[in-house]
C-alpha cells in the first residue's frame, strides 16, 4: 500500500503541506482546482457523455435561449458559456413559470491536451464535442 492512503480528511491539511512542499508547478493546477469549485450554481442544466477514450460531449440545456444569445469561447484553459436575454416587456400574468429565461455564466477548466473539435445549438440543446490530443507517438499505428 503506498503512502498516500494513510491520509483521511482529518489530515488534509499536512497532506496539502507534503505535496506543496515536494512539487514545482503544481500550485497553480491546485489553484485552479479548488479555486474553480462553485458548486452554488446549477443552472443550466449540462450532462457530460463519453464518447469514447479520446471525445466526449458536453451539452447544455438552454430552453428559452436563441443562438444569438449565447456566447461560447475559450480563454486560459477554460471553456465558457454564457447566456444573456434581452430585457422584454412581457404584460402576460404567468400562473407558473417553468421556463427560466435568466442571465447565466458557466465555466468548465479544459485539460491541456483537450481541444474544442465542434459546438452546435439546436432546438435548445447546446452540444460540445470534446477530443483529446493525442501525440503521434501515441497513436495507434497498423503495420500488417
């Protein structure tokens, strides 16, 4: 058994200590990591599907949303999707309102060696398809 799992949540903290004391490069991938957590937000709605070992997909459920709402983008290693409607007067009275038409900004940290393949929006449902780079090297290669 190695050593790592004699650490439990109670000693979190002298294992943070270890792998900060013992690592370069790795503050800032461990920043990012519990920096990036924001568990206070559910909306919209996202599955992540995968495909396979090398793509998978994300999609977002934006009922409601054009695609002239939505902006989808890359910046730092991190896709964003965000959603803005325009502000309408609407003089209906709604007994229930299901349908949530709010404002929204999601955020999901990409890996290094994940790229944006495709990013399609139809009927509502936003789809990423995911692919990992895979190095020449690492590939599959058939010689006979």
């Amino acid at each position: 058994m190695t050593n790592l799992a004699r650490f439990h949540a109670a000693n979190l903290p002298e294992l943070m200590e270890k792998i900060h004391r013992n690592s370069i490069g790795m503050d800032e991938y461990l920043n990012r990591f519990w920096d990036g957590v924001d568990t206070s937000s559910t909306y919209p709605p996202y599955n992540i599907i995968e495909i396979n070992n090398v793509e998978s997909k994300l999609e977002v459920a934006l009922a409601g949303f054009k695609k002239d709402e939505l902006k989808v983008f890359t910046e730092f290693g991190k896709l964003h999707v965000q959603g803005s409607k325009e502000e309408q007067k609407d003089d209906r009275t709604f007994r229930h309102r299901g349908v949530a038409a709010r404002d929204f900004s999601r955020v999901w940290t990409l890996s290094d060696d994940t790229e944006i393949r495709d990013v399609r929006f139809d009927d509502g449902l936003l789809v990423v398809t995911l692919g990992k780079i895979v190095p020449d090297h690492h590939a599959r290669k058939d010689y006979i």
